[in-house]
C-alpha cells in the first residue's frame, strides 16, 4: 500500500529554495493562493520510491519563525497548528553553503517545534571555487539530525535527500536550543502555566502577537492571558533568544566547517562595483532595457503574423464550411477574434517573463533594486517600494501584494497607490497593435516609444508618490537593507518553467474573461432595439441604390453594428471621447477593457469582425477604419492619445479588488481609480490636442 507523508519545504531567500522543489516535484505543481489571503501556495508531488511518496509545500521564504510580515506569519501559523490539513509531517531547510550560519538559525528555531526537520545544503557545487570544507558527518551529530548536500543547478545528492525523506520518523524531534535560558524565571512560570504545551511553541504564539498579529484563536493554543511583560521587554527577549542561538551556531560550525578565503575565486565583487556605479550602473541598467524592448518586438514578429493570419483564416474557415446562423457567426465573429486577440501577443509576453526571469535567476534584479533606491527616498517611498514597482512590470497584483514588506503603514499606502501606473505585461498588447499601427518601422522608432511608455509609467509613479508623500506627511525614513546574491548562470529548467507558468496563467485569467466579454460583446453587437436596427436591409437599399451586392452587405452590416445596443451605447460615450481622437468603436473597447486591459484588442477585433466580412488581420482592419469623413482613425495624434490614455488609466478591475483587500477599504481603490482616470483624460486630451 502507497504511503503519503506532507513535506514542508523552507528556507531564506536566494537559498535555491524554488529550485530545489521544482527539482523534487520535476514540475508536478499546482500554484493557488493561501485560504482568505493573496499570498502564493505552491504544492507538489515528490515521488520516493515505488510505495511512498511526498506532498510538498513550498512555504514563503522567511529568514526566521520571528514574523514580520504576512508570509512569515503564515510560515509559524502552518507549522505550529497541527490540525491544519497541510501540517508537516517532515520539515525541509534548504541551506545556501556560502550563507550557511545565517540558515541555520531558521533551522534551529524550526526543529525546536518538535517536527522532524532534514537540513539540505544547496549550492554544494560551489564549496571549492569559495574554498568550503563541511563535515557532514559531525555535522549530523551536532545538530542531531540529517545533513543532505545537494546541487539543484547540477542536480545533485537528491536520491539521498529522498532516503532521508523515507526514513524521516528516524530522525530526532529534540531540541538543540533549550529556550528557557534566556530568562529561566519568566519560561519556568510559563511552563507551570500550560504544563503539556511546548515552552518554544508557547513562546512563539506570544512573540507571534507581539511582532505581527494574533493567530486564529481556534486553531492554536490562547496564551492572551500570559502577558505579564511589556512588548519592549518581550523583543528584548527575542533579541537575546537571537544572539544565544548565534552563539551555538557558531560553536557548531566552529568544529564542523572550514573556510578559506584565500582559496575561493569569483569576479562578484570587481562585477558590482561596475553595476552599482553612481553614473555606469544607471547606463547599464537602461542599456539592458532597451535591448529587452528591441528584442521583444524582433523576435516575436514572425510568430505573431503567423498567429494572427491563423485566426483570421480559422474565422473565415468557420464561415464558410458550417451552417449559416447565430451559433456559426458567434464563433467566427465574436469567440475566435476575442480569443485571437490575446493569442497574438503570447510571443511578446512571453519573451517579457523570459527577460525579467533571467535578470532575477541572474542576481543582476537585486542589484538594479539597489541602485534605485538611491533616488527613490526623494520621493517619499521606502527602498522596499521599487520591490513592487519593479515587479509591476509584470502584473500589478503580485505588486500590490508585495508592498507587506514595507513595515511602515504610510510608505506601503504609497507604494500600492503608485504601483499601477507601472507599465504591465496586460499594458503590452495594447502597446503593441497601438506602436505597429502609428509609428513607423524604421530604426529604432518602435522599441524607443515602448521602453518611453515604461519610463513614462515609472516617472508618473514616482511622482505620484512625491505629492502623496507631501499630502499624507510621511516621516521616519528606514535604513534600507536587500541581500545580494551571488551572480550565478540562470538555470535553463527555471526560467522555462517561470515562463510557461507565468504566460499560462496570463492565458488562463485572461481568456476566461475575454471568453464572456466577447459572448456578451457579439450579442450586443448583433441585436439592436427598434427597427432602425430590424429593418437596416431596407433603410440602406433604398438609400444606396447604385452599389455592388458586396458594398451593399458591408452598408448594412455597419448601420446594424451602429443601430445595435452596443453601437447605441458607443454613441452615448462618444461626445466624452471624441476630443481625445477616439470614435464610438474605441470607446466601447476602453469600457470592456476595465475588465482587463488586454481585452482592448480583443474588443475592436471582435467589432471588427462584426462590421465587416473582408478577409483581413486584426491589424490591418483597425489600420483601414475610417472616420465618417474618410480620414483614417488611427493617426499618429489619435494613435499615441491612446497611449497616454492607457499609460495613466487604471483599467483593471483585479487590481482594484487586490487594493481594496490589501488597504482593508473601498476609500482608497476608488480614490485611486477617479484620480487615475483623470490623468488619463487630461494626459490624452492634452497630447491629441497638440499632434492633430
């Protein structure tokens, strides 16, 4: 009979902790959220052997059980209750080898709690370039328990880590820190208070209220009543529980490790003082944007024709071999453009998280945070904000909830006001279409008005921040402390699985809104009130008497299209839009992509289809609308108006919800969205006004 057995895998950031579990797992994951909360859960299954397996959780990285921030306290919440369904049977420390007594503190606290806990050493490829000796064996003996060196990059010492895993109820669930000496009277009453409880965990629960916030009640153990110190003295506590641990720590290594300085080789050092230069640092930095925007649009261009000539031909094939009716010209006219909308610009997103995984597997995002900061403090927002900012250019969600770091309430306001004018990845379909229609593709002219778009997004967060920060009155600035990892060559398995698993689940929440969003569009555009609408065969055969049977459908098909509800309520909005260049058309699109901004494309495509039969692109069609004088719709003025409208607008109905949960209000998110919208409005009208 299969045995099962749940593995908690932890460990502090950059320790390799991810890749080790898609090594584990080899990428048989599933990725949802933590109950109520936004924070990430990643389980997978690890199989042992033939009749045991693993279930494994990637835990958020944490440097320690002493929570201060969301995804710590969630780290100590899981491990401490052991009625929750994902409590472990086995904990995993992954260990980096060059960081290794700083680990170990996570490791010690963790096996305090009396769950079997295994200590995996990762990066153990790198012990002689950094002249390391560890003997694991003594080791093992001093920490009482099991001691794995393993490789993810070369994919090393796994099969040891998995006997280890099979034979966990060997291991020692003792303590190797005994708690109550760093203040014996205080635990000595503690104990006597809950006798059958864990002096550790208890003294967890109390630290845990005091640092961040209180536990679920029903879950743990209360100790509300046992707070017969101050939290002054409490974190004093906490402090020397923190330099006793350290203590034994470095006894530990002491005997156990050996490091030669004089032996270890790298450029890391002589590299970073060229990527943090006050003046070469910021060259570089830009340098590497404009090569990921130039590629982006070189390298996706053949894929993204081929894709958008394979939709228009599967939508012409539909007409043409199925039965004439309304489920045919649903499929052909609103399901497939909607869809093929978004498909097109799977290339260019894809190659996006391609460029930000290897800046990050690289170590090389670490050190632009870094050098950022240095200008960010004028503005008001704490070094941890280019964390969000920089991570917005992939979606503002993750962004937003990234801003629990920032211990201060004021700063992290400001940063998940600010964070949306970042230019995202569901910015960049609208870009795109906008850029290959207006600006011509001669030299550089295409990528240098993307890369504009992304600076132009950062410089109105950052501004933004500057008149919040004046507004809300934010003092006391933080010293501003990241780890820098060390440079390392993205492995190939990481990055491929970051992309597919980010331009999925762009695929995957997008399309399921552009699926209902095209429906309900196609239905709206193939119905209408009135007889205006009932009878446009009559009405413009007796006003077009002289034309061709073709000419006469595509008369039709266009008066319908502005007799139908949609056409109706594109009409309604249109003397708002029409000084910012925008017709009826374009503004039912920016109504629909409030949904989510990629559905811009999908929205025209689908109203495109609708309004005519010509055999033609989604680009090609919005490059041949017209205006009712004959003059083409999308010009340089209409067309960067757009642009600017889209930059500031916050068309983004998810990262409302996310603000609205993060800020625990709707006073916030729906300030956020007024003044947005406003900017955009006074940003296109302004930008129109003067090109036109």
């Amino acid at each position: 009979m299969s045995q099962s057995i749940k593995v908690a895998l932890l460990g502090n950031p950059n320790t390799g902790k991810s890749s080790v579990f898609n090594v584990m797992t080899r990428l048989k994951q599933k990725v949802g959220n933590y109950p109520g909360i936004t924070v990430e859960k990643k389980e997978g299954v690890c199989k042992l052997d033939d009749d045991f397996k693993a279930r494994i959780f990637d835990l958020p990285g944490c440097y320690s059980l002493n929570a201060n921030s969301i995804d710590e306290s969630i780290v100590i919440e899981l491990l401490l209750n052991k009625k929750d369904s994902d409590h472990p049977d086995l904990a995993i420390v992954v260990a980096d080898v060059e960081n290794l007594k700083r680990n170990l503190l996570l490791f010690t606290q963790v096996k305090g709690l009396g769950i079997p806990t295994i200590l995996a050493i990762n990066m153990s490829d790198q012990m002689k370039k950094r002249g390391i000796k560890i003997d694991v064996e003594s080791l093992k003996k001093e920490l009482d328990t099991q001691v794995v060196l393993i490789s993810a990059r070369n994919n090393k010492g796994f099969e040891n880590l998995k006997k280890a895993i099979v034979q966990y109820k060997s291991i020692s669930k003792k303590e190797i820190f005994d708690i109550s000496t760093i203040e014996p009277n205080y635990f000595n009453d503690l104990g006597k208070t809950f006798p059958k409880e864990s002096l550790y965990r208890l003294w967890l629960l109390i630290i845990q209220e005091t640092n961040f916030t209180k536990l679920n009640r029903k879950r743990v153990t209360d100790t509300s009543e046992f707070r017969t110190l101050s939290s002054s003295a409490l974190k004093k506590l906490q402090q020397k529980e923190t330099v006793r641990r350290y203590i034994l720590i470095n006894e530990i290594l002491r005997k156990t490790m050996e490091t030669d300085p004089s032996k270890a080789t790298g450029f890391g050092a002589a590299l970073d003082r060229i990527l943090l230069h006050k003046v070469f640092g910021y060259v570089i930095f830009f340098g590497v944007l404009m090569l990921i925007f130039e590629s982006i649009y070189d390298f996706s261009s053949i894929p993204m024709d081929f894709i958008d000539i394979s939709f228009t031909q599967l939508s012409n094939w539909y007409k043409s071999n199925l039965p004439p009716g309304n489920l045919t010209d649903l499929i052909a006219e609103g399901l497939i453009p909607g869809i093929g909308g978004v498909v097109i610009f799977v290339p260019q997103i894809a190659l996006l998280f391609l460029f930000l995984a290897l800046l990050e597997e690289s170590g090389y995002m670490s050190r632009v945070i870094f050098l950022m900061d240095r200008g960010l403090r004028r503005f008001g927002l704490s070094g941890k904000s280019v964390v969000p900012l920089v991570s917005g250019t992939a979606c503002a969600i993750p962004a937003v909830m990234a801003t629990r770091n920032i211990e201060n309430w004021r700063e992290r306001l400001i940063t998940i006001l600010v964070t949306p004018f970042t230019t995202c990845a569901a910015r960049l379909p609208v870009y795109a279409i906008l850029i290959a229609l207006v600006i011509p593709d001669v030299g550089m002219y295409q990528s240098l008005t993307l890369m504009g778009l992304y600076l132009l997004g950062f410089a109105a967060a950052l501004v933004s921040a500057f008149i919040l920060n004046k507004m809300l009155a934010t003092s006391s600035k933080k010293a501003f402390i990241i780890e820098m990892p060390q440079y390392k060559i993205p492995l190939l398995r990481d990055v491929l699985y970051t992309i597919w698993e980010k331009t999925r689940s762009f695929i995957v929440e997008a399309g399921k809104i552009i699926l209902a969003i095209s429906i309900l569009l196609w239905i709206l555009a193939s119905n209408g009130p009135g007889k205006n609408f009932s009878n446009a065969h009559q009405i413009v055969s007796s006003q077009y008497k002289d034309l061709t049977q073709s000419e006469l459908d595509i008369k039709i098909q266009s008066h319908k299209l502005e007799n139908s509800y949609i056409g109706h309520l594109g009409r309604s909005i249109e003397p708002v839009i029409a000084p910012l260049g925008f017709d009826w058309k374009i503004g039912i699109a920016i109504i629909s992509s409030f949904a989510a901004r990629e559905v811009f494309v999908g929205t025209l495509a689908t109203i495109y289809s609708v309004d005519s039969d010509k055999q033609e692109t989604i680009k090609n069609k919005m490059a041949n609308e017209k205006r009712p004088d004959g003059s083409p719709l999308f010009t340089l003025a209409s067309g960067i108006s757009l642009m600017m409208f889209y930059a500031f607008a916050l068309q983004c109905m998810s990262t409302l919800a996310i603000v609205r949960k993060e800020t625990n209000t709707w006073k916030w998110p729906v300030a956020q969205l007024f003044a947005m919208t406003i900017i955009a409005y006074i940003a296109s009208l302004t930008v129109f006004q003067i090109l036109q």
